[in-house]
C-alpha cells in the first residue's frame, strides 16, 4: 500500500516526468496532471501529501487553483510548491516571504526540488489546521461526518485534557496554599 501520493499539475510532461524522475525512492505514488482543472479534480479526488503546481497552465491556472486551495481548510494544510519558469508572474500576485507555500524556479535540479518539498512541508506545519464553523447543511445533516465531525471530535478531546489540566493545577494551588498556610502558623 502506498503511505504518500504526490500530485504534480504541470502542462509539461517533461517537467511531471523529470520530478517523478527526480524524486528518491519512497513509500509514494505520484500522480500527474497535464491542465489545472484537471489537477484542482484529481486534489479533491486522491487527497495527495504533496501538491507540486505549475503557476501558468490550460482550462484553470495555476493561481485559480491556489486561490480554491486556499479557500477550503481540509486542502490548505496540504504541502504546496509552486513552479514556474518566471518568477515575477508570480511574485505579482502573491508577494514574498512566501508563507504557505514553497516555490522553485525551472529549470530545477534534484537537490532544489527535495530543499522545495522539505520548505514546503515545514510551512504546512507551521499553519494551524483551520477550524471553520459548521455551514448550515453541515448542522442539518443527522450524523455530521467528515471533515466537520473529525475537527469537532479533535476540539472536543482538546477540551477534555485542558480540563484535566485546570483540574491539576487547582489541585496542585490548593495544596500550596495549604503549606503557606501551615508555615505561617
């Protein structure tokens, strides 16, 4: 069973061959995408690890794919580097320090690609996974499910050791107080 997939969305099948190419052995599979819709579809579809995306590409752009990624929670945690031969087309919409993504200039070598997805990964990290308030349909649905029920299941153990903790330290404060207490006796 494969642990990684890795979506490359480039109109180039040299590039989506040469970072299949350059990419070590691994646990993981890599998906391939020739157009942007067809790579925003495939996103949604196969929930990749890594998402490697072309900024300038047929149907849906590269920038429209990012600016949906960015819209939905579930997919912004997902890791993100942006290629393009021309920096600047980028750098026009979206300014630097680039923080939710990696980005790599092509031509690439190996070791740029791997230094790009580690970046990429780091910066995913560092993002909180966004909770979004339940949507109408969401609340009317009987059971929850999915992405909802799991974040509202997180919170809710979330909840459950901050009070295990607030149960401790009050504890822990009584049986300070109870020694200050007896020492000014």
């Amino acid at each position: 069973m494969v642990a990684h997939k890795i979506l490359v969305i480039d109109d180039s099948k040299v590039i989506r061959m040469r970072v299949k190419d350059m990419l070590p052995d691994g646990n993981f599979e890599v998906i391939e995408a020739k157009n942007g819709l067809e790579g925003f579809n495939l996103i949604n579809t196969e929930q990749p690890n890594l998402i490697m995306l072309d900024f300038l590409l047929p149907k849906m752009s590269g920038w429209e794919v990012y600016q949906e990624i960015q819209k939905r929670p579930d997919l912004k945690v997902i890791p993100l580097v942006l290629m393009s031969g021309r920096k600047e087309e980028v750098t026009e919409k979206l300014t630097e320090p680039f923080e939710l993504f990696s980005f790599i200039e092509k031509p690439f070598d190996q070791k740029q690609l791997i230094d790009a997805i580690k970046d990429a990964m780091a910066k995913a990290r560092k993002h909180p996974k966004v909770v979004s308030a339940p949507s109408a349909d969401a609340a009317a649905e009987p059971s929850g499910g999915g992405v909802a029920s799991a974040d509202v299941q997180a919170l809710q153990k979330r909840v459950e050791s901050l009070e295990n903790e607030i149960e401790t330290l009050k504890k822990q404060m009584g049986q300070l107080v109870s020694f200050i207490k007896q020492k000014l006796k």
